[in-house]
C-alpha cells in the first residue's frame, strides 16, 4: 500500500479557505462587473423589455445584463470561466470534507455539484440570443440542481455552528425569495403591469447574491484545510541555472515596490529623452532650414560636466535632487509657447542624462544595485515603447501632447514624484555584494564610442515598436509585418535581449554576439518584408543584450570619458541621421545624401569599439562570481516587470487588431470623395501633436480617400512615431504609409476607405534636390478597379528635378489602363510649366477645376471618372508649408524681426462618381440642384468649425 504521505519538498503550501474566496470573488467579479458595464453603456437597451422601457422600467435582469450585449457578455463570461477552477475544487473539497465509509449522500452532493457547475457553464456560453430553447434547458437544470445542492450542504455541514447557521438563513432566504419572484414574474407576463419586471429584476438579482454568498459560507469549513504541493522528485530545485537562481528567493513586497519605482523612473527618462528630438524639429521646419535651436541636442551631453571632481561628487550624493529636477519635463506642456517649451524640456533632458550617468556611476562599486538601476532604465524604454504602442504611437507624457489631444501628462507628472521619492531612498545593500575592480580597464574613448553606438541604436530603431517595420514596408499586398499587430514583436525580441543580457553578460558582450547583430543590422538595411524584418529583430535583441555589458564597462571610467563623451557620439550619429534626409537644406549635405548605410555601418563600429573596451575592463575573475542571493531577488523583480510589460503589448495588439471591414460614407451612390493635405509631420503650429484634429476634419469632410504628404516621421527628429497609425484605425481606413525611413524622402501615404488591392512605391528623379516620393495603389471601389497616386514634387529651387519628375509621372498616369486620381503636391503654377505635362495628352490627366488659379503645390487631377464636386478648407493652425508667419526676436544688440510671409496651404477636396464618364461640356451647377448626398458638408460654410472653413471660393463647387 503506497505510503499515506510522501517526504519532499513544499513547493507551494495554501489554505482551503482561498478555495471559496477565489470562487466568491470571481463570481461576485462576473455578474457586478457585466452589470455595472452594461448600465454604463446600455442602460436604456438591457431595461428594455417586450412591453415597456424607462422610466417604466429602469434596472434590468440578469439575462439582460450578462448575455444580450457587448462588451457586458464578454466581461460576464471571462470572469465566471475564471470562477470555474475554483468551483470545481470547493466541490472536491466539500465531498472531501463530508465523505464518509457507507456514506452515499456525500457522493450524490457531489455529482449534483459538478452537474450544477456544467450546467452553469451551459447557460452562460450558450446565450438566449444564440439560442433561446438550450439557454432555457440549462438555465432550468441549474435551478432545478440548486434544490439538492442546498439542501445536501445543509445536511452534511459539518459541526460549526456559524457555518450551520449561515447556511439556513441564506437557504431560507434563497427559497423564500421564490415566491415572490414568480409572482412579479406572472404580473409582467401575464398581466403585463409597468415596472413589475424592475421587481422581478431586482428578485432574480438577490438569488444570485443568496446563491453565491451560500457557497461562500464554505470558507469557514475550509480553514482547517492546507493544499500542499510537494516536489517528492526535486525537479523545482535549482539546478544552479541562472533562471533557477533568479526566480527562487522569497518575495518582499517593497523591494518590488522599489523595482516598479525605478522602472518608471527609466520610462519618464526615456520618454522626455526621445521628445527633445521632436520639440526641436519644430524649429527648423517653420525655417526650412537650420533655426538654431538644433543647438538643444547639445544638453544631452550634460554629463560632460561630472570632469569637474566638485560636481561630480555633488552629483552622486544628491541624485535625489537630480531627478527631482528633471521632471520638471513633466510640466513642460503647461508651457504654451514653444520657444521656451523646447528650454524647458532641454534643461530637464540635461539633467536627467546628468542623474542617470551619476547614478550608473555611483553604483560601480555595488552590482546588485548597478545591475538593477541598468535594468530599470533598459526596462524603461521598453516601457515607453509599449505606451507608444497602446497610444497609437504617441507618449502620453510627451510635451508635444496635452488633454486636448490625448495627453496623460498630469498622471504622469504624480507618478514620477511618488517614483522618485521611492526609488532614491533605498538602504544600502549587504557588503557582500561588492566586487573590487582587478585593475585592468579598456579604453576610456572606445567605451565612449560604445555607448554613444549603443544609445542611438536604442533611440533611433527601439524608442517606437513600429519603427522597424516602416523600414521593411513596401506596399500591397501585404509581404511583411504591420504596425498592429507585429510591434508587438519588437517589444518581444527587446524584453528577450534585455533578458539574456542580464543572464548571460559574458555571452552577450562577446564577438560572436556582436556579429549576430551587425548581420541583423545589415538584412534590417537591405531587405524588406518578413526577412528585413527579421533582421531587425536580431537587431533588436542585440541591443538590448548588450546594453548592461557596455554600461557596466564605462561605470569603471570617468563618468565625463565615458558618458559624457558617449552622449557627443551619440549627437554626432543624430546629426548624422538628420543630414541623410535633410541634405537639400543643411550645409554639407550633399556628403550625407542618402547614406544610410553608411550611417548603419559607424553605429555598429561604434557599439564594437565599446565591445573590445568592455572585454578587457569586464574581464575581472571577480565578475565570473555567481551574484549573491540578494541580487538574485533583485533581479526576478524586474524581470519579472519586463514579462508583465510582454503581457500588455499583447494585450494592446489583440485590442488594436485591424477589423478590415471598412464602408465608404455614400456606398449607394458610388461616390468617391478623394483629399490632399499636407499634414506636416503631425506637428501643429503651436507644436502639439495634430493626428486628432487631422481625424477629425477628414471624419467631417467624409473622405472616403486621402493623401497625405509629409508623413515619415520614423526618425528620432520626429520623434519616431506613425500618424497614419491613429487615423487609419479611428477613421477605419486601409493605409499605405508609403517608402519608409530608409528612403529617404519626407513621407507620402495613403488612407483608403476602399480595399488596396496593390501598390508601389516610387522614388522620382531627383538629382539634385529632395527625394520626390509617390504611392502609386489601385482600389477596389464598388467592384471596379481605381487607381489613386499620392506624390509630393520637389522645391522650387531645384527645377530640373521638377521637370524629370513631371515626365516620370506622367508617363507613369499614362501607362494606368483604368480610371485614376492623382492627389499631389506639384509645385507649379496652373497653365504653365510642368502643369501642362501633368495635365496633358502622355497623362491622359484632366484637372478637377482649371479656374483655380490660386494654386501652387497642392492639385487633384482625374481621367476616366466623373467629377461631381471640388472644395479647398482652411487647416486653421494645424498645418503649414512653405515660409512661415515666424517673428523671431534677436539679440537686444541687434534690435531686429525677420518676418517671413506666408503661403497658406489648404486641404483640397473632389468628389467623383465611379462607374460614369466625365464630359468635357459639364457646365457648374448651383448646389439645390445636386442630391443632398453628393455635397459637401454645409458645417464649413461661414465662419466653419474650429478654424476650418470653405476657402478662396467660399463654397463648394459642383458639376453633373
């Protein structure tokens, strides 16, 4: 006979009373939670009843509430699915608790039990909607089982007179509640009385509280019980693996607390780090050239000034002041004018790179708590990556973002306080864990090169999880990832690295792992699709693998050589990513066009100088020492914060999962209405975040198509974000973002309410100017094939350019077999010049009103379709091209204003009927004569809504 119990281990030992705990509290979370939901979104649909609604009827029955509707089902069935484990072991430890030798009873409680828990499982997945006659067999089995259940328990309760005594009054109470149930149930039905089934509602919900707090009753049986699970095998003891070591100490709940701490602490750094890009962009887009306000990149460098010994010791013993003050970012968006906005977030960036470099510094000596502060900071940015993600490729903290436009900035500003007095308050930790240095130490200046390699990288591909897949992007149909969603596998492959480097530094800071890396650097650069991308998930991982073996070795140099150096390479680099793109207006330029590759190359040189420092200053026999017991539970904290972080993005991928089930607004009319705006890289003129009020005027105007020109904004300039992101899922839109970041043009995409059955990307001759980017897809509307070009032409400044562009594209339009818009950017003036190559006989291309002669850039032209309508809306201040109102006020020496004249660029609108042949006689009609649903919004007429109006006509113009 096997032995009653075994010796072994305890693994996890709990008391039975959780049993019924866990059960009660599920249940309880399954139907309030359904019913609390349902009243928020659906009061007056679930009060309604076959005869009467509210005010007659104002609370409704359980059915109605867990079963009728969306999302209140969902939240009903998720939770009582979670009830079911708990239920299923309260009836195991029940029969455990009452079974006696001869005894059947005990056994005949326990399959009615089970039999109740199934039939349950019935009525709850199998609803009156989906069908009413099996909801109403397993709904009357549950009831009907209720009987023997209650009556069993009462019978077999155990000797404990408060348990005994709960039991009947809720019994009681259950059955009681019968009668008058049925008897309001019998007035609504039968006699059909108002409000009668309000009543009945409130009955049937004291049967489910009786019901549940009956069970609950248990939790006094079940003290005396102890699950006990034992390890008779020793296979949960550690074998001496670092994932064993990890997570085998015990929990304390405020070193958790401290970890969480200093994990935001990394996410706010991160997360104004990666704004002061953008905040700066802002100035030399209205200048169309250097501002001079490029010079706040500087600040990163702040950490330069630990070579002075006074500061550098003031700052390692006042870190808690440092990091006070660089929330001070935080506020930045109370600042409206964007001058000192931008100040305001370069100081606080200053001092935070000043406080993480003392921090990682001050922590040399005491790895455990360096290992903890790099985890916190590396975590951090997969943190702000993930929030980007949830946000639509937004930070809710950013200074660019405010309440208006989706800004969580006040939450974020309590948060970091409450972080930064937790985690710069910590004890000092056991000597034990102190490792002196051997005395061997790398370059100085090749760590610097590391780091400066290492923070771009992190930057520039990491800061967005999207960012890698707007390089491997190349049109339709679909050959590679997409933004939702794949980012989420980018925030994987960085939680992995971070993982692995923090488990294995010696293998992640080794030559085999740099080449890994730089091979995934190399297919990230030159392939698109799945396999580019995969590429640039080597990438990813590597990076953040190798971060804690980089910082590690420049923690044991000056912390102005290594960090402070670091951050100058990493300006270099920004500067250098800048100048690939923006060659036509920065001196020098020409040297960096289109260098890309180039610029890949010296980041990886970079980050494997820092590999060959580190290999030598990392090399001491004391780092090969297994980390202590306490650094063990130090690390299981964070990571396991990096594996909740997985979680949500998960979480935020299934939730942003496209539905692809998009209707145009006039479906029945076989209306197109098509839009260009130049959306200037989501950045308005007063420097906030644009993509909501840009969803809201194309919602308004019902496009059903539009481009948009000036959309890459997939760099660390811009902040390394997508607002085709946020329109395409709030507008329900397919979009095609158009050539990536390794393009190097400023963006053209395309949001389409009409399948994209295919496209392409096309870079247009441009030998001397700026890259002249087009979209050229073909749409399925209403089962007709239409082709749609979005194309932004080069500046004025380069001619040639033009002209070889007019030529290519209008080659390209005439070489299109089917009906085709052009949503564009030309730069030209109507009737003359490379207009007429546009609109001409090789094009086939006819425009939507030659009258407008106030043009410049933006023109919608058409062939095989018949115009209906055209209008041009002012964009208010969310967009501008061209020069700029600017008053720049100057040294008071000078005592001057430049003032730059403006050239307003408004969204321009046509609407076209697929199916029918335009006529070249089509006379203007006057609006009374056009359907209602072929016009234009009558909203913008006048003064318009929020700054946007009918423009230079002054009302729509149509044509039948």
């Amino acid at each position: 006979m096997a032995p009653k119990f075994r010796d072994g281990d305890t693994v996890v030992a709990v008391n039975g009373k959780w049993v019924s705990w866990a059960h009660t509290v599920f249940a309880a979370a399954a139907f309030l939670g359904a019913l609390i939901v349902g009243m928020s979104l659906h009061f007056h649909k679930i009060v309604q009843n076959q005869y009467y609604g509210y005010p007659d009827e104002w609370f409704p029955s359980v059915s109605a509430a867990i079963g009728d509707r969306y999302p209140e089902r969902s939240v009903f069935q998720i939770f009582i699915a979670i009830t079911s484990g708990p239920r299923f072991a309260l009836v195991f430890l029940w029969y455990v608790l009452t079974a006696r030798p001869n005894h059947t009873l005990p056994k005949v409680v326990a399959g009615m039990g089970l039999f109740r828990t199934l039939t349950c499982g019935g009525w709850t997945y199998v609803t009156s909607t989906d069908d009413h006659d099996w909801h109403d067999v397993f709904m009357i089995s549950y009831l009907v089982s209720t009987l023997p259940w209650t009556l069993g328990c009462l019978a077999l309760s155990p000797n404990n007179p408060r348990s005994v005594k709960y039991r009947k009054i809720l019994a009681s109470l259950f059955f009681g509640t019968l009668v008058p149930l049925i008897y309001y149930f019998i007035q609504h039905k039968v006699h059909k009385v108002p409000g009668a089934y309000t009543k009945y509602a409130f009955l049937e919900w004291s049967l489910i509280l009786f019901d549940v707090s009956f069970d609950a009753v248990t939790a006094l049986d079940f003290e005396g019980f102890e699950l006990v699970v034992r390890d008779i095998k020793g296979v949960s003891r550690g074998k001496g693996k670092p994932v064993a070591r990890t997570f085998g100490g015990a929990f304390v709940l405020s070193e958790a607390i401290d970890a969480v701490a200093d994990v935001y602490n990394g996410f706010v750094f991160w997360s104004l780090f990666t704004s002061l890009g953008l905040l700066i962009w802002y100035f030399p887009l209205w200048h169309m050239g250097i501002s001079g306000y490029e010079a706040a990149v500087l600040g990163t460098a702040s950490p330069l000034l630990l070579a002075i010994p006074y500061l550098r010791s003031l700052a390692t013993q006042n870190l808690r002041a440092l990091h006070f003050l660089s929330l001070v970012g935080l506020l930045a968006y109370l600042v409206r004018d964007p001058v000192y906005r931008l100040f305001t977030v370069t100081f606080s960036v200053a001092v935070g790179c000043l406080a993480w470099s003392a921090t990682w510094y001050g922590e040399r000596a005491q790895p455990t708590r360096l290992e903890s502060r790099i985890a916190a900071s590396a975590i951090g940015l997969i943190a702000s990556s993930v929030a980007k993600f949830a946000f639509k490729s937004n930070n809710p903290i950013w200074p660019s973002m405010h309440v208006e436009n989706g800004g969580w900035n006040k939450l974020g500003f309590c948060l970091a306080v409450l972080a930064v007095l937790r985690s710069t308050n910590r004890q000092a930790v056991n000597t034990s864990d102190y490792f002196s240095s051997s005395g061997r130490k790398g370059s100085s200046f090749l760590a610097a090169l590391g780091l400066g390699g290492l923070f771009f990288g992190l930057h520039a591909f990491l800061s967005d999880s999207s960012t890698m897949i707007s390089w491997v992007w190349d049109g339709y149909p679909i050959r590679g990832p997409v933004a939702v969603p794949h980012g989420a596998w980018t925030i994987f492959a960085m939680g992995a690295g971070l993982f692995f480097g923090l488990l294995y530094p010696r293998l992640a800071g080794s030559w085999t792992a740099f080449g890994i890396g730089s091979l995934g650097a190399a297919v990230l650069n030159r392939y698109s699709h799945w396999f580019g991308f995969y590429g640039g998930l080597s990438l990813a991982f590597y990076l953040m693998s190798v971060a804690p073996v980089l910082i590690t070795s420049a923690v044991r140099h000056s912390p102005a050589s290594s960090f402070g150096r670091g951050f100058l390479v990493y300006i270099f680099l920004v500067l250098f990513s800048v100048w690939v793109v923006a060659y036509a207006f920065v001196p020098g330029g020409h040297l960096a066009r289109e260098r890309t590759d180039l610029l890949m190359v010296c980041t990886v040189l970079a980050i494997g100088a820092g590999i060959f420092s580190a290999a030598v200053t990392n090399s001491s026999p004391a780092k090969s020492k297994p980390i202590s017991p306490n650094g063990t539970r130090q690390r299981s904290y964070y990571i396991s914060i990096l594996v909740a972080l997985q979680l949500l993005s998960v979480t935020v991928a299934y939730l942003r999962f496209p539905t692809n089930d998009y209707i145009p607004y006039h479906k029945e009319d076989k209306l197109v209405t098509a839009g260009i705006w130049t959306i200037h890289f989501s950045l308005d003129n007063d420097m906030w975040s644009s993509e909501r009020r840009v969803r809201d005027l194309i919602k308004e105007l019902e496009l059903d198509v539009v481009g948009l020109l000036e959309t890459d904004t997939q760099r660390i300039i811009m902040g390394n974000r997508d607002a085709t992101q946020i329109l395409a899922e709030e507008l329900g839109m397919y979009v095609d973002y158009g050539p990536g970041p390794n393009k190097h043009t400023w963006g053209a995409a395309l949001l389409s309410k009409f399948p994209i059955l295919n496209s392409t990307h096309h870079l247009l001759p441009s030998p001397v100017g700026e890259l002249a980017p087009a979209v050229h897809a073909t749409l399925d509307m209403y089962g007709e094939m239409v082709d749609v070009v979005v194309f932004h032409s080069g500046q004025e400044e380069d001619p040639d350019d033009r002209r070889l562009q007019s030529e290519y594209l209008a080659k390209l339009m005439g070489e299109s077999p089917r009906p085709l818009i052009l949503l564009s950017y030309l730069v030209t003036k109507p009737l003359e010049g490379n207009y007429n190559t546009y609109v001409s006989e090789l094009s086939g291309m006819k425009d939507i009103d030659p009258s407008d002669s106030d043009r410049w850039c933006e023109y919608i032209l058409y062939k095989k379709l018949k115009r209906s309508g055209y209008a041009r809306v002012s964009r208010s201040t969310i967009t501008d091209t061209e020069l700029q109102v600017q008053s720049i006020l100057l040294p008071a020496s000078v005592g001057v204003m430049l003032l730059w004249i403006l050239i307003y660029l408004l969204l321009q609108v046509g609407k076209f009927i697929v199916g029918a042949t335009d006529t070249n006689d089509a006379e203007q009609a006057t609006e009374s004569t056009v359907p209602e649903s072929l016009r234009f919004p009558g909203k913008f007429r006048g003064e318009g809504v929020r700054g946007h109006q009918y423009h230079v006509f002054k009302e729509p113009r149509y044509w039948l």
